[in-house]
C-alpha cells in the first residue's frame, strides 16, 4: 500500500513511515518533503509532542518565541502546550522527519483528509478547505489549538466540528479519504 501521500496546491509530500496502529500508540513517524515557502502556522498540542528531524536541506522550526533552522541531523522537539511552527524558507525542498509522541490517529487522519481535499479542489489557494465546518472538524480532529487572539476562535470551531459530527461530515470525509 503507498503510503505517501501529496498536496498539489502546498506541493508538499507526506510519507507514514509507522502509523499509530503499528506503533501500539507509542508514536507516529513521518516523512516530509516540504517545498520552498510551505509550512504550517503557529499552533500546540495539549496531548502530544512533535520532534522534528531535518534529512535534507533547512527547515525553521520555531518553539515559543525561538526560531531555529535546521540543517541535515538537527532536531527539535515541540513539548506539549509548547506554541510552534515550521516552514521552509530556503528557497529549495526540504525533508525532514516529524515523530509524534504518544501516537495520534486523529492527527494521521486529518493529514489524509486533508491532502485528498486539496487533491479534489476542495481547499482554497492555501490549502485551507473551503468548507467551514470540514476545517472545524480537521481542526478538532488533529487537536490543534490557538494561541492569543487567534484562541478567540476555538470555541466556534468546536462548535462547528460538532454541526460537523452532527451531520455525519467525519464518517464521509474518513469513508473516502483515510486508507491506512
């Protein structure tokens, strides 16, 4: 089964190395080929870290208020509840790992859901999907969370995934997106 999977509009690849099902929910591992200007917005987990490993090229990881940019080797780990990013900024691809401790399923599905989305047409040009209450629950569903002004917005969003659930949007986004 490939378990890669891409995103035409970030140009970005994902790559399961171990799923949470393999892993007995010790940890997910994955590859990221992240293309020149992609990354993700500052955000934290409450139940899981992020260890982010380069394999090639740079990649900025930011932890709090520290940008760090990682060559070939680096790594750096986003604790819980620590706020953090990454991007590339390099002006190439760049590849690197992200382990997430304990495992996550909601996060391994959300990543399928939304790479199929934007391989569908059913993200906007930043490859957020167009659909509020589909981007509510893909938020609920990897367990991100805000910091400062932005924090404003979860209880809607909450609220949203759960018109989302209401509705059945989950089962049919998991039906046709999430294959492993």
């Amino acid at each position: 089964m490939n378990r890669r999977i891409y995103n035409p509009l970030q140009k970005d690849y994902v790559t399961f190395l171990k799923t949470s099902e393999e892993t007995k929910g010790e940890f997910t591992l994955l590859e990221v080929e992240l293309a020149n200007g992609g990354g993700v917005g500052l955000h934290y987990h409450k139940t899981y870290s992020e260890k982010f490993t380069c394999l090639e090229g740079k990649v900025q990881v930011q932890l709090n208020n520290q940008l760090y940019t990682l060559s070939e080797g680096d790594s750096a780990t986003a604790n819980k509840l620590v706020n953090h990013l990454f991007q590339n900024r390099s002006g190439q691809s760049c590849k690197f790992m992200v382990e997430i401790v304990p495992a996550n399923r909601g996060f391994e599905q959300a990543l399928q859901i939304a790479y199929g989305l934007a391989r569908d047409g059913k993200c906007g040009k930043k490859g957020i999907p167009k659909n509020p209450f589909i981007l509510s629950w893909l938020f609920v569903l990897s367990e991100s969370n805000l910091r400062g002004w932005r924090s404003l917005f979860e209880p809607m969003l909450r609220f949203q995934a759960l018109i989302a659930r209401l509705f059945q949007i989950d089962q049919q986004l998991a039906k046709k997106y999430v294959k492993f």
